[in-house]
C-alpha cells in the first residue's frame, strides 16, 4: 500500500471509529507516527480527506475533524435523500447483471452482519454501507452526481447514525438495501429511487430520535 493511501486509511478510520472526535485538531506528526509514514503523504490525506468533508483546515491552526450541528445533518439527510434517490434511478437504467451481483453481495453481508452483531459489527456496517452506495454511484456513471455527494456526505455522521439505531433500524437499512437490488435488477428506476429515498429518510428519523434538542422545561 503506498504511503499516502496507508496515511488516509489510517485516519479516516480513526476519525470513523472515534478515536479522533469531531473537533479534534489532527497533527501531522501523529499521523505519520501511528500509520509508519512521512508527513508528505499525510498532508495529502488530509487533503483528500477535506474533498470528502471529514477534515476541515483553519488559517494558522491546522486540520480539525469537522462538526455538524443538528441543523447541519438535517440538511445533509435532505440532500442524500434526493441526489442518492437520482442515483438509484439512474443505476436501475444502466447496471450489468455483474453490478447487481456485487450490490447484491454488498447487501446481503450487511444483512448477515445486522443479523449476527457480533464484535466491531457496527464499524463494519457502516463499511459495507459506504461500499454499496459508493457502487451504486459508480454503476449510476454520473461524474458531477458523485462529486456532489463526496461534499455532502459525512463518514462519522453515518457511523453516529447506526450507532443510533436499535436491531430493528439496522435490518430495516440491510434489507432497503436488497430492495433497491432488485428494484434496480428489474430496470424499475421509480422503484429504485423511491426505495432508495425512504431508505435515507429513515436514518434521518434515527438520528433525529436521539438528537432533538431538548425542548426545556
């Protein structure tokens, strides 16, 4: 693995799994220690990461792992619901029995995972997760769609998100995800998007479960 990668990879799941909380200021020097690299490739990881809206840069203080308020991830589950619903629509019209079997696949691991729960199965859901939408996006072929949602989604958003859901919420996300499979392997673009809209639409419900603000007495 090339230095950069091994850089990225090793604060992106860092920053994913907590141990860089949002707010956190991110050093150089950490990360070259503990992913066994340069800095060199771990400015560029922070670089990439800033593209994918996990690190933000402040004039004359460094990177820091970004924050969203409740507002900030209301708007975010909007925006998904409607860019990734297009997605799905526009995969149903062009995916390969060969794409279907990998969605499919994506899937069904998620579903084995939710089922079983066992050790470090919510980090790798949310693995499992990004994989399939990140597939879908690919199978969609739309270039500006999948830059535009690279600004909007937040990989520990995500992870708050199923940390939020109870074993209902996290066979319910598996399965929409096999029913945007099969709406996609018929050709049924209506079917896929709306499917893939609820399926955004109830991650925003779990979140908004266990992040309304309090309102007083």
């Amino acid at each position: 693995m090339k230095a950069a990668q091994r850089a990225y990879t090793t604060l992106r799941a860092g920053i994913i799994e907590g141990a860089h909380p949002p707010g956190a200021r991110i050093t150089e020097q950490e990360i070259a220690e503990s992913a066994g690299v340069s800095r060199t490739p771990v400015r560029e990881a922070l670089r990439r990461l800033e593209a994918e809206g996990i690190v933000r840069f402040v004039p004359h203080q460094g990177a820091f792992v970004t924050t969203w308020s409740v507002q900030d991830a209301e708007d975010i589950f909007e925006l998904r619901a409607m860019l990734e619903g297009y997605g799905a629509r526009l995969a149903a019209g062009k995916a390969t029995d060969a794409d279907v079997a990998q969605l499919r696949q994506l899937a069904v691991s998620q579903c084995e995972e939710a089922s079983a729960r066992s050790p470090g199965y919510l980090e790798r859901i949310a693995d499992l997760n990004s994989q399939f939408h990140h597939r879908l996006l690919q199978v969609a072929s739309s270039a500006r769609l999948e830059a535009t949602l690279v600004t909007i989604s937040s990989a520990p958003l995500v992870l708050q998100t199923f940390r939020d859901y109870d074993d209902d919420d996290l066979g319910r996300s598996a399965h929409h995800h096999l029913e945007i499979v099969e709406a996609i392997e018929a050709g049924d673009a209506a079917w896929a998007e709306s499917v893939m809209r609820s399926h955004v639409m109830a991650a925003r419900r779990a979140f908004r479960s266990k992040h309304r603000p309090n309102p007083g007495p």
